[in-house]
C-alpha cells in the first residue's frame, strides 16, 4: 500500500468518533481531531471533515459552533458490530471491556449479519443485562447472498445458506437470471424499502442444482467473496515480469548455488515458498540457509498486482481446489523455488553446532538452485530408514530440528497433534475415501527451520541487530538510526484467568492437575495433559477443550509475544506466496537491513487487521468445503451404522464424530425420545431424568445416520447404543446460557 493511500471510511469513522469520545464535552475543529490522530496530509484532512458530517447527520455528533463538534450523548447511543443468532435475536458486539448489547428480534430494524449498526441502548437492563435498538445501519457487512432460489408465479424468493441471515430476498422475475426453481444462486441486495419485511436483491450469479460439485463450491466461494479468477490486466500485468535473472541483479545477492540446496514440500504441491541449503564448515559447525522466494523482488510496491494481492491477503485451500494469493505465473512458476532452476530468494542463514546452538546469522537477499524436490513422504522414509539421496544432510538437518523442539519445549512451547481431514476426488470431484494428514517428522523438521527463521527475523526488526559483525554493516560505520523499527508481528496472547479456571475444574474430574500460577508451568502443564490423554476416552475433548481455551492468533504491529510457542519476538517470513503478512516482513527486513523506514505503524495495522480477517475467513471457507464433502460422502450411507465419539454437547443437541472418517453430525434434543433429558451445562453432558441415563462430551458411542442434507450441510444421525446411567443425578441446572 503506498504511504499516500487514505484510511478507509469505516476505520476513521471509529477513530474520529473514539477520539471525540475520550474528549467528551469538548468541542473540536478538524484541525484538532486530524492532530489527535496523526493525519498531516491534505485528502485524509478532507475525508475527516467527511466523517465528521456522517457522523453528525447520524447524530453520534452535535456542532455546538460553526466547525466545532462534541460526541453527543455516549451513554446512550453506541456503534458496534451485530452478530445474529438463528432464531433473529441478535448482539451486538461493542468494546472489550463492555458487555454485547441484546438486541431482540422485533429491533434490529434492518440490520443483517455482521453489519455496522448504530443503536439505542436502554438506561434500565432489561431481565438482567443490557438491551437496546438498532437505530441505524452505518455499514453493510456484505450486500451479495448466497442461498437456494424458491421460483413463484409473479417472483422469486432467495433463501440464505447462512443461518444468521434471518431474512428471504426478494427478487423480481426481470432480475431473475432465469433461474430454476431450487438451483443455487448469488443475489445483490439492491434496497430494503421502510416498512417492507424483505429486502429487494436481484440474481448475479446461477451456480446449479444443490449436490453439484461445481454449483456447491462455487456457491462457497461466492458465499466468502473468493475471487474465481483474476482480473485480466492482472494477468497481463504478471505475465509482463521480466523474469530473468541478470548477472547484475546476481551481483546483488549473496550466491548459494553451488551449496546443496533442495525444497520438501506436500506431494501435490505446486507452489514451493521455501528451501533449505546445508553446507558443514570448516570449524565442523553446520551452516543452514532458511530460503524464502523473493516475491517482493516481482510484486512492486502500488502496483496492480500488489492491490490485488492485499485484497486477497491470502492463498484460500478448499477441498478440491487453491485460490491464490498471487497469479499463477508468480506462485507456481516465477516464484516457486523449482528443482534445477535459479531462483531469488530473501533468505536467514544460520550458523549452528550440533546440539543446534547458534553462533551466527545473516539475513539478506539470495540467488539458489534447488538441486532436489522432496516430498514428506520421501523425507520420512529416509528419517526412519536412514538410507536414501542426500541422507547426510536429511539426518543432521533432522538431529538439528529435535534440539530446536527441545529447546521450544524448555521455554513454554505448545504442542498440539495436528492432523487435516483429506478427501480422495474422482475427476469430477465426487469423494472417493477420506484419510488423514498427520505431522511426522518430516513435517516438523521444516517446521522447527521456519519457526527459527520467523523468530529471528522478528527479534533481528523488533530488537535491533546486536550483532556487530553481520556482513551488512561491514563497510557502513554510522549507527542504525531505526534500531526500533516497526514490525508486523503474529501474536498470541495468554488465555484468560476465566477459561484457565474453567479448563482447570473440567480435567480436574477426569483426576488431571494443572498448575497455573506462572505462565510457564500453565504451558508445561498443558504439554502434559495433552501427552497424558493421549489414548484416552476423554483425550479428544480435553484436547478440543484447551484448544478452545486460547485466543486466536492474529496479525498487529503492537508485539505482545506469542504464547503458544512461547517466543518472544515472532512474526510470518517464510510464506510470502501465500500470505500477505509475510510480503510486508520481507518489506521491513529489507528496509531495516538498508537502514531505512519502510511504512508507518497505523498504515500497517490496517492491513494486519485485514490479513486477520482475510485469514479468519479463509479458515471458514475451507471448513464449508470440507463439511460439504463430509455430508456428500455420507449420503449414500444413510441407515449405515459407525462407531463414534461425542464431539459436542449443546442446548440443542449432541455432536458426534464417527471414528473412522471423521464425519460430524448431530442428533437433536427433540429426538432424543427414549427419556425427558435435560442439558447439564457445567458437566457437558444430557441426562436422563427417569432412567439416569447420561450422555457425555467423549463419550463413544454407536450411531445411525438418518440423513444426509447437501442443502444445510448437515448430517443427522441417532443414538443405537446405550447411555452410561448415573449412579448420582447431578442437581439440574437453572436458567440457560444464551446462544450465540
């Protein structure tokens, strides 16, 4: 983003009005509001006079004198974000240190999911917390909707995939499309009229009939906002990249193509972001090369493929397909660290001994030559045979990465057991079997490097280079000025008192200690829960459980450190194909190796909290992917038993996961009609009030699956074996939890 760009409307309206808010009772000029909030140039001086008039229109402002404004009344009227449940009530999200705001269906006016709202909230609580009233909606979360169309005689009605959308759209037949009756579709919303009980929309888009491969991605993607392709001048403007390598640009870069270099990556990958170069010194330490592809060496600073990219913010890995960050050319060819090609790389090179102790390290711009492409696969069998091409330097690189997790280990790292849901497809993408990617050590030797190689970057912008001899200061004798340059960090923060206490009392009943009295031994006993559950009837919900007790991790130019890996400095360097983030770094290190300042810090932490969000909603569009082949793989098993384990227990049903394939579905509380259950919140369970009969979170159990629902995406299944029965009924709980 070039340094002139304007903040964005929605973010200075929330800047302006929070400035105005902590200068309560004071009337200021824009002058003075530009002042508090560091705006110097001309066109963002003019969108705050802009701002100021929004907000004095929506009356969040008053203009006691001619230029002058005050917030007005900020204990009455707020702004925050609406978050909808199924049933049309709805919250809304305000500051952290405030409760959300109840809103009941018959107020939320026009608002629809995830939108900007203005509200009215009530002096008095209401049944105990805070309610108010939409008054108005200040920004559409999205304006296109993805559902199934029902087609009537004189018009059409659009009904949402998204559960949070409590409303039909309705679409005259001229703005149809020609739409078939039930077929999947992509409506605008086009107005909502006073008064009216739908909103008007017209189709944009005909994907097909429910249960098509194709209509059913592409409604996920258009559901998320994925882009299907690029724009043309896009393409045109990537496919005009000079793509050779000068011997003047080689000249530049520190030349490691004759050091034994090779990349390991998935076997279906296309796009190779990182390599790894191994060279023994003469002093017998190793010297290992963490090269990363110089994607900023291509993708210039403003230009039409950097916009799109930060749009983009991130490659999106559905089921059946990747939606990338960068176009083809760049990610799969001109960037991608290919086998047998020179390639630019930015790269941190590191000096180690055996016992991986780190002498020395460099960080700078590269010229390599992969001279191998590994699988995991590959590498495994070479780790757990010990034969195999570059055997050598695949053990000692191995060797090495076990020192580094141990060393993560001693200083509070987390260690989760990852493993990904994989569908086998046809070529028409219809699932032929699941299986599962788990982390071996192959997996995790590139880990240990890109964990090394993101937290040395991060301390080397963050802290300053406190190492005197680095080949870059050789021949410069001034002092770095920018010793405290600005960063873009991944941070995670600790998790709350309230859900340490609560994961705490949980496995204290399954006979599980934990001390939290210091982050530390909260972090050592955590590693050892999940080792000591392993195996067990309870170690999927405990492991659900204390991952569900952390935050998430999220992108900020304000470091806090990372606590589930326990550094820190740590930020994203090694994806830069991938991830926008990590272009910004790569950014920064260049600029703070050139002892200069790359950008300014509000300027970067609006695109990490984009990135946060793109990220988030990438995660998403994936699980909608996923859970689509799962029902699509079920559906020709309905009346088919399958062992499996109780995944989640809520006020309207229970969750179970069949063991074999991981499939999820539900059996509802309404159908659960062998006894008068009740839902025993603290104890994440169903009880039987007659029999005792009990179902708990891990539990495993026999199902049948009643139905397969490509529509909802949804599975429903029922119970075939028998509860455990109580030999105490725990005393019912009052009141219910709200429902989010």
């Amino acid at each position: 983003m070039s340094k002139n760009k304007k903040p964005s409307k929605s973010y200075l309206f929330e800047q302006v009005l929070d400035l105005l808010k902590h200068n309560a009772g004071k009337a200021l000029n824009h002058k003075q509001i530009s002042a508090g909030l560091e705006i110097n140039t001309d066109p963002e001086r003019l969108q705050v006079i802009e701002v100021l008039e929004l907000l004095k229109e929506q009356a969040f402002v008053t203009e006691p004198e001619v230029g002058k404004f005050m917030v007005k009344d900020v204990k009455t009227y707020i702004s925050g974000v609406i978050d909808f449940t199924s049933s049309g009530t709805a919250y809304v999200t305000v500051a952290e240190s405030e409760s959300d705001i109840f809103i009941s269906e018959r107020k939320t006016k026009d608002a629809l999911q995830g939108d900007l709202v203005k509200i009215y909230v009530y002096a008095q609580k209401v049944r105990g917390k805070k309610e108010g009233e939409v008054i108005e909606v200040i920004k559409r979360n999205k304006t296109t909707f993805v559902g199934t169309v029902q087609v009537l005689p004189r018009f059409c009605f659009l009904i949402p995939d998204n559960h949070k959308i409590h409303v039909d759209f309705f679409i005259p037949l001229d703005k149809s499309m020609g739409v078939k009756n039930g077929q999947k579709a992509s409506a605008r919303l086009t107005e909502w009229k006073k008064g009216d009980a739908n909103p008007n929309a017209e189709i944009i888009e005909v994907f097909g009939f429910p249960g098509e491969h194709q209509a059913e991605i592409h409604a996920i993607m258009a559901e998320y906002g994925l882009p299907a392709e690029f724009p043309a001048a896009v393409e045109k403007a990537a496919k005009d990249i000079p793509t050779e390598i000068t011997p003047a640009e080689i000249a530049r870069r520190r030349d490691f193509r004759d050091i034994t270099t090779f990349t390991i990556d998935p076997v279906d990958a296309k796009d190779f972001d990182d390599a790894l170069s191994y060279k023994v010194l003469d002093n017998g330490n190793y010297e290992i090369g963490v090269h990363i592809a110089d994607v900023t060496h291509y993708l210039k600073i403003g230009g039409i493929i950097d916009k799109e990219a930060i749009q983009r913010a991130t490659s999106v890995y559905l089921v059946d397909r990747c939606i990338p960050m960068l176009p083809e050319v760049l990610s799969n060819f001109v960037c991608s660290l290919r086998p047998n090609e020179e390639k630019c790389c930015f790269s941190a090179v590191f000096e180690m001994d055996e016992e991986g102790t780190i002498f020395h390290q460099w960080f700078g711009k590269t010229v390599i030559y992969s001279n191998r492409r590994f699988s995991y696969e590959e590498v495994q069998k070479i780790i757990e045979s010990g034969e195999g091409e570059y055997k050598d330097e695949i053990l000692i690189l191995d060797k090495l990465a076990k020192k580094l997790r141990a060393e993560r280990t001693r200083k509070g790292s987390i260690f989760f057991d990852k493993e990904e849901v994989k569908f086998n497809l046809d070529e028409h993408g219809n699932p032929l079997g699941v299986y599962f990617k788990k982390q071996q050590d192959a997996h995790k030797l590139i880990e240990d490097f890109m964990l090394l190689a993101n937290r040395k970057v991060a301390e080397f912008i963050g802290k300053g280079n406190k190492d005197e001899k680095h080949e870059q200061q050789k021949n410069n004798k001034s002092k770095d000025k920018d010793n405290k340059s600005v960063c873009v960090y991944r941070v995670h923060d600790i998790p709350s008192n309230e859900k340490l206490s609560d994961l705490t009392s949980f496995v204290s009943r399954f006979g599980y200690e934990m001390n939290t009295k210091s982050k530390l031994s909260t972090v050592q006993s955590i590693n050892k829960l999940l080792v000591d559950v392993k195996g067990k009837k309870e170690g999927g919900m405990i492991e659900l459980l204390t991952l569900r007790s952390m935050p998430k991790a999220v992108y900020t130019v304000k470091n806090i450190g990372h606590y589930g890996l326990g550094f820190e400095y740590y930020t994203h360097f090694t994806s830069p194909i991938r991830r926008y983030p990590d272009v910004l770094v790569h950014r920064l290190l260049e600029a703070k190796l050139n002892h200069k300042l790359y950008s300014n810090a509000d300027e970067l932490e609006m695109l990490c909290k984009h990135s946060s969000d793109m990220e988030r909603m990438a995660a998403e569009a994936e699980r909608a992917s996923i859970k689509y082949k799962q029902v699509e793989f079920m559906e020709d098993k309905v009346g088919q038993t399958f062992p499996g384990v109780i995944s989640g227990v809520t006020e309207w049903g229970i969750y179970v996961e069949i063991i074999e394939n991981k499939c999820e579905g539900m059996i509802k509380a309404r159908d659960m009609r062998d006894d008068n259950y009740y839902f025993d919140e603290d104890n994440y369970r169903y009880v039987g009030r007659n029999t005792g009969r009990i179902y708990s979170l891990g539990d495993t159990v026999t199902i049948e699956v009643k139905r397969a629902d490509l529509i909802k995406k949804q599975l429903d299944f029922a119970f075939v074996t028998s509860a455990v029965v109580a030999q105490d009924k725990p005393q019912q709980r009052q009141g219910k939890k709200r429902r989010r």
